[in-house]
C-alpha cells in the first residue's frame, strides 16, 4: 500500500463478476512479503549495477571471499583476451600479475581501500593503471583506469621542464620563476650567484614578498622612500598582461634591467639582466670618442676620415681651413 503495508491480494473472476479480495498479514507473512519486495529491489538494483559496470570501458571484476573471480565486464575479458567474461571467470584469467594482487591483499589487511598506479601486460605492451581495489566483508571489487597516455605525458612534460631547467641553468642572466601562488619554484645558478642568496632559503619556496624583504634587509637592493607601495608595484606583476621592465641601482653599483614576465597559467617569470659591464664599457666607449673628436679638433694638420664606400666619416677644423670648405660638405655622410 502506499503506507508501506504489505497486503495478499486474491482474485476471482466468474462469468458475470470479478471479485478481488484484499487480506492483511500476519506479522511473519509481512516480513515474509516485505524481504521479497526489499529482494526484489536489491536484485533489480544488483542487474543495474552489473549492467553499469560492464559497460564501462575500464577492466573491472568481483572476487569472493576465497580470492577467486566469480564476475568480470567485458573490458576485463578483451584485457585477458578470453573469448568472453564468463570464460575469463572460468579459466580465472588474472588482469594484474601475481606480485601486484599480493600488494593488494597485504593491504586489504590494513584498510579497505587500495589505490594505487600499477602496470600489466596488455597485447604484449606494458602499460600503467591506476587501480581501485576494495575489500569487502564478503569479496572485494575493484577496476583499473588506463593511464599510460597520461603517464607518457607526464614523463615528456617532465623532461622538457628539466631540459628548459638546464638551458636556463647555463644563462649569464639570472631567472627566476614563480608560480600562481607567487612561490619560487625555479631559479638558475646565475640568479643565486647575482643575489648571493643561502642555499637553504632558495629551496624553500619562499614567496615573492618575503624574497624582495630578503634583499632589502641584505641590503643587496636600494632603500626605497615607500617600501610597501614601491614593492606592491612590482608584484602587481601577477595581475598583470603583459611585460613590465624595471631599472634597480643596486648599492654596489650594479645596474640591473628587472623584466617581469607574466605567465598564461599565473605566475611570473624574472628576468634580471646585469648591465653594469655593458653600460661601463658604453660609458668608456663614449669617453673615447669625445677624446679622440677633441684631440683631432686640436690638431694643426687636417685630418679627413673616409668609411669602405669612400663617403666621409670624420674630419677637423684643419681640414675644412686648408681646403677652405663650407661645413655643409664635410658634414658626415
């Protein structure tokens, strides 16, 4: 009934009547009645499960309490390559070899539920699952998900990242790369030798904040006038779109060109490009030349320098006055 009461129904049909009689049970014929309606169910529910399971692509099986196969789905029989579940179950064709069923077994005596990647032979390949494994008071059940194209992956990915890691490595110029969360997750030998940073703090992942209030109690950066805003500038690096450059004089005379790279995924990639060699020898070139244009303004005897397509490149005051030339034409071409 829909109160949930079990009733016997009794029908009777006679050439001019159909009579119906409805009995209420006793107690034991209503617990009789209402397990095989609950058994009913949990039959239907069982049929709908099995039916779930042998859809899925991903081996699974169903063990007794003994350790024996009693069910397996059909990605399970083309695994074993049987010619179908029930034979895989029959001639007890094993998925997993036998030392990866006793790391399962060891377990189930610790805790319910294993999960771990294991790897088996498919089609004469060895591939990896990641397998789920649970024990139950009468059996256990478990399925195994292919993952050997996102281990390959995984194992590609990883060689590039240490690839790049040792490319980076090599650089004069230091790198340093933080993540979304704005910790160091990599930085090259040429970063730890500019900054002349511990080892220990490096490898830590500290966050970008601390590593700038690192260098500012070091001393390693100038003092900045408002400290809190000039280094809330630059770590707006990470909400940011594109590049940002940035010049820092550092206190013992370093100039170093600071570029912030924002990265697609969050995080941001710093590039800091020591220049202080560089600008020195501009410095000194410059100084050269203005010598040099001085000392051969000086001269008493003209002096006229032509460039390899023969156009004139330099020449003094002596020059134009011995060959009385108007400046427009010694002007360098």
């Amino acid at each position: 009934t829909q109160a949930g009461v079990p009733l016997e129904v009794q029908g009777r049909k006679s050439a001019a009547h159909v009579l119906v009689r409805f009995v209420s049970l006793s107690e034991t014929l209503r617990s009789q009645a209402r397990l095989k309606i609950e058994n009913q169910r949990l039959s239907a529910d069982y049929e709908t499960m099995l039916g779930l399971l042998d859809a899925l692509k991903m081996p699974t099986w169903l063990r007794s309490a003994d350790g024996r196969l009693k069910w397996v789905n059909r990605a399970y029989a083309e695994a074993v390559e049987a010619q179908n579940a029930e034979a895989a179950v029959r001639e007890a064709k094993e998925f997993l070899g036998g030392q990866a069923r006793e790391q399962i077994a060891e377990q189930h005596k610790a805790r319910p539920v294993f999960e771990q990647t294991l790897s088996t032979v498919i089609e004469g390949d060895r591939r990896m699952f990641s397998v789920t494994d649970f024990a139950g008071t009468d059996g256990s059940a478990g399925l195994a998900c292919d993952t050997s194209a996102t281990e390959t992956i995984r194992g590609e990915y990883e060689r590039t990242v240490r690839s790049h890691a040792d490319t980076l490595d090599q650089l004069n110029t230091a790198v340093a790369i933080f993540d979304a969360n704005e910790k160091l997750r990599f930085f090259n030998q040429a970063f730890q030798k500019l900054w002349n940073l511990d080892s220990g703090f490096l490898h830590s992942a500290p966050d970008n904040a601390l590593l700038l209030d690192r260098l500012r109690s070091e001393g390693k950066i100038a003092e900045q006038p408002e400290w809190r805003r000039w280094k809330e500038g630059l770590l707006g690096a990470y909400r940011a779109v594109e590049s940002q450059e940035h010049w820092w004089h550092l206190p013992d005379g370093k100039t170093i060109r600071v570029v912030a790279n924002p990265q697609p995924k969050g995080g941001v990639t710093w590039v800091f490009e020591n220049l202080t060699e560089k600008m020195d020898l501009e410095s000194r070139y410059q100084t050269a030349v203005r010598v040099q244009g001085e000392t051969l303004d000086n001269l008493a005897e003209g002096v006229a320098v032509f460039g390899p397509d023969g156009r004139l490149r330099l020449s003094n005051p002596a020059f134009v006055a011995l060959w009385g030339l108007n400046q427009d034409v010694v002007k360098p071409n």
